[in-house]
C-alpha cells in the first residue's frame, strides 16, 4: 500500500481547514495531475508560473476525485457544493508535508544523492545494489525536483526497506527543502563543481547549497559520503554536519582492470572485487559512494559484489550506441559542464575499455555558467588540446570558446554552426575504428545527433 489519508488527517499535518463540502471518512492517495487522476483519490493543485492547477478542480470532480487541497481563495469553479475542498496555505508545501509523515510513518533507511554532476549514475548504482537485497524505492527518470521529490516519497509501498532519492537544485534553500522533506540516514555528495554557478555566482556558493542536505542527516546515526576531496566541500560538508564523513580518493581504489563492457577494482580496506559496467576514474567514485551507502544501511561487501554488476548507463548519461557504419557513440547528450566532460573524456582514452584506434569527441554548448562561461570553456578547451584524441568538434554559440581554446592543437579541429552540419561532417569520418563522444547541456539538443547518427539516412 502506497501513501493514503484521510481528510482529517490531510488537515492536521498541513495545518488546513475544510473551506467547502462534506468531508469523507474515507483515505486515500494523493495526485496531482487530473490526467493520472482515478475516482476516490485526493487531487492536490498547485500554481505555477504556466498552470494553475485550480483551473482543473472541475476536471477532477469529474473524475470522481474523493476532493481537493487548494490555496486559500475566495472562490473556486467546481460544479458541486458538497466536493470537499481542504484550503492550505502553499499546496506545495502540503505535499513536502504529506511526504514527510509518510517518510516518517513507514520508516525506511532514505539515501539522499545530490551533487553537480554523477547524482542519477551514483543513484541508479545504489538502486542496483538494494534493490537486489532489499525491498527499496527509487526516484524514476527525472524527478529529483520539489515535485519529484514529495511524489516518489509518496509513492513508497508501507513496507519499503530502503529509498534511494535524487535531488536537484537550481539556487540556495532548494536542497534545505528536500533535505526537509526526505530526512536522509545517508547524504551523498558527488561533488560541487561550476554547474550552477550562473545562479550560485562561485564555487564556494555552490558547495554551501549542497551542504544543505547534511543539515537534515542525523548526526549520532547518520552518514555523509563525499564523492570528491575538493576542499572547498570538504571544508563546508565539515562546518554543517559533525558525525560521520567519508570522502573519496583515488588512494582508496584500487583498479584490477578493465575491459569494454566493465571495470575491475576493489576498495583498499577490502579483498572483495567489484565489477562495474563504467569507466573512468569518475564513476569508479559514483560507484565507491553507492557501495559506501549500501555498507552503512547493512549490505555485505559480497552482496554488494553481486548486485553491481546489473547497474546499467542510463539512456544520454553514458550509454553506448552503434553509428550506422559501426562506430561506438558514447551518449553523454543528457548534460554537461567543464568537470563532467573532463571525465568523460578521460574515460574514453582507456584503450582497455575502448580499444578503438581514433577518439573523436564532439561537444555542444555548456549552459548555466553565466558571465564565467567564456573562460571557463576556453580553459576546457585548452585542456583537450593536450589530451590524445583524434578530432574535436564543436557545435553551437557558446561551444565555439572550447574552440577557441583549443586552437593549435595536433588533432583535426572542427566548429559546426549547428547539428545538421555537425552530422553531415561526423557521417563521412565515422567507422568501426572509431569511438565518439557526444556530451553537451540538454539544451543544446545532442541527443538528437545521437539519433540521427545512429539511424540511416532516409
């Protein structure tokens, strides 16, 4: 059974009042979206900047919704005056606090993911390792926001063991919010890099705001997991939270091999071996973080051991595809900054894991970096020219500074104005001696190169 309340209930933990109808004896889930609705559920409607979810109350008397939590307003069309509507203060903030008390009622041991980048690969690694031994809730695709969150909580079977949450954030006080609502036994941190930093103005602000998370973690029970040993986290991760912290080093693994489909390696204070379908010193982090938040809520090294193997790339975060003429297309389309395409290409040089002769790596524009975006891709740039791959593309506006600082380098350099061309370019070169890499922010749209270099031209 997933999350149920009765009106009464609805009332106490929101601090609301019954505004209008009769109110039911009945309990039952939360939705909000009156597509998903189904008779007898609770339909919650927020307001947003391009919906207002009032405007749909009448939609969900029709479905046969059991009645409504709304804001405090004077007037509301429904077509009956017996739905019962409960009027809240801030219907968001109902459903953070619908979610807590489930959270909390039901009891399960909560890893919370954040981080610039690695936050789904670290979550979806932790969900391989517990869902194997435990009965265990995860957040699904993208919903790591203050709407995915509360709904992934909610939606958690009474007798889940263990939740594994991803959680997003775009300023200050929006991981406080979710750290609110989840309470972690566990707070992972990837690392803090400049993703952000258009909003957040410097790294050390962006390492405050991920910090906010281990002001919910217990401090006499609780685990916070560093996924890098940057000081500037490790120095704010220090000042917020006093219990238990373990922070990555590369001191800490140990790499036995690697082949094209996975990476052989063990942790120093342990002779169990571990088998990931990844590379690259990054992700080997994402995954020392997943194995150290399944030892603390009581997984054996052995049973971790088992489980990891099944973790897969997720679809634009890693994936591998095959071009139409044979080529390995990693699909890194789904995000990016300077530090997460720094690894990325540091992953595809292992000739073990990609033994094919030519690195080609192709790049979009990399949003959110504000003012700082000029020098920070050209820095980026000036570090691929002395890595050793084959060719570099660039594709958009703001990827033409990785260009540029790439200038000079011993390999083909190429800048393409948009996709169409970059295709057109990439289609010629492309064949079973080589590997690519395809990243960029979401918004420059790569995946769509992924696509169209992976189906026949028709």
């Amino acid at each position: 059974m997933t999350a149920i309340f009765t009106g009464e209930e609805i009332m106490n933990i929101c601090q609301g009042r019954l505004a209008s109808g009769l109110m039911p004896d009945d309990a039952a889930p939360v939705q909000s979206d009156t597509r998903l609705l189904t008779e007898g559920q609770w339909y919650i409607a927020f307001s947003g900047d391009r919906f207002d979810g009032h405007d749909f109350l009448g939609d969900a008397f029709s479905s046969g919704a059991l009645g409504a939590i709304v804001g405090e307003r004077p007037n509301y069309a429904i077509g009956s005056q017996q739905f019962p509507l409960i009027a809240v203060e801030d219907t968001l903030l109902a459903y953070h606090q619908l979610a807590r008390n489930w959270r909390k009622r039901i009891s399960p041991r909560v890893i919370g993911v954040t981080g610039s980048s690695g936050k789904t690969t670290t979550k979806e690694m932790c969900a391989a390792i517990l869902c194997m031994h435990r009965r265990c809730q995860y957040s699904a695709k993208n919903e790591n926001n203050e709407f995915g969150v509360p709904k992934t909580l909610l939606a958690m079977p009474d007798d889940t063991q263990v939740a594994v949450i991803e959680m997003a954030m775009r300023g200050l006080g929006q991981i406080d919010q979710l750290g609110r609502c989840t309470l972690p036994d566990v707070a992972i941190i990837t690392n803090a890099g400049t993703a952000h930093i258009e909003l957040l103005g410097s790294r050390e602000n962006i390492a405050i705001a991920k910090c906010e998370i281990l002001e919910h973690v217990n401090k006499q029970r609780g685990l916070a997991i560093l996924g890098s040993s940057d000081p500037v986290l490790v120095s704010r991760a220090r000042e917020v939270f006093s219990g238990q912290i373990e922070i990555f080093g590369e001191d800490r693994i140990e790499i036995l091999g690697s082949d094209p489909d996975t990476t052989h390696f063990r942790l120093k204070d342990s002779d169990q071996k571990f088998h990931v379908r990844a590379h690259g010193m990054p992700l080997l982090s994402d995954a020392w973080c997943a194995i150290m938040a399944a030892r603390h809520v009581g997984i054996t090294d052995s049973e971790i051991a088992a489980a990891l193997p099944y973790f897969h790339a997720v679809a634009g975060r890693g994936s591998r595809v095959q071009s139409v003429s044979g080529a390995v297309i990693i699909d890194e389309s789904y995000n990016a900054n300077p530090e997460s395409v720094r690894a990325a290409v540091l992953a595809i040089l292992d000739r073990n894991a990609y033994p094919q002769a030519q690195k080609f790596v192709v790049l979009g524009d990399l949003l959110e970096l504000g003012t700082q975006a000029p020098a920070l891709l050209e820095e980026l740039g000036a570090w691929l020219k002395e890595q050793p791959i084959s060719v570099l593309v660039t594709v958009g506006n703001l990827a033409r500074h990785i260009f540029s600082g790439a200038s000079g380098a011993n390999f083909e350099l190429m800048h393409c104005p948009d996709m169409q061309i970059a295709e057109q370019e990439l289609r010629s070169k492309l064949d079973e001696n080589v590997c690519v890499l395809i990243k960029g922010s979401r918004g420059a749209k790569l995946d769509e190169l992924v696509g169209a270099l992976s189906h026949p031209v028709t």
